[in-house]
C-alpha cells in the first residue's frame, strides 16, 4: 500500500472583504434614529401602559 498515489487537495482561498464596509456598518454609519424594532418595542410598551393606567 506503499506504493499508492497521494492526493493533494486545492481549495481556492475566499475572496477577500472589504475593510472600509465592515468598519462602516459596525460603527451604525447613517442618521441618528431609533431601529425599527426599538421604535416597535417602543410603541409596544406605550400600548401596555396605556392598558395598565385604565
């Protein structure tokens, strides 16, 4: 079994990302406002409260 062939393995290496976009969306670039879901979550709670206080 000495004698068998070695297989080598070529995986093409992933192309590369761009450091400039990742650095953009981690810092929130854009205007200053609530998320969707916060001003959701928002009018949620205002909803039970509104319900709470009669």
């Amino acid at each position: 079994m000495s004698s068998a062939r070695k297989i080598k393995l070529k995986l093409k290496a992933p192309k590369p990302r761009n450091p400039l976009v990742a650095a953009a969306i981690q810092r929130k670039a854009g205007a200053h406002r609530k998320s969707a879901s916060a001003l959701r979550h928002a009018e949620k709670q205002a909803l039970k409260k509104q319900l709470r206080e009669g």
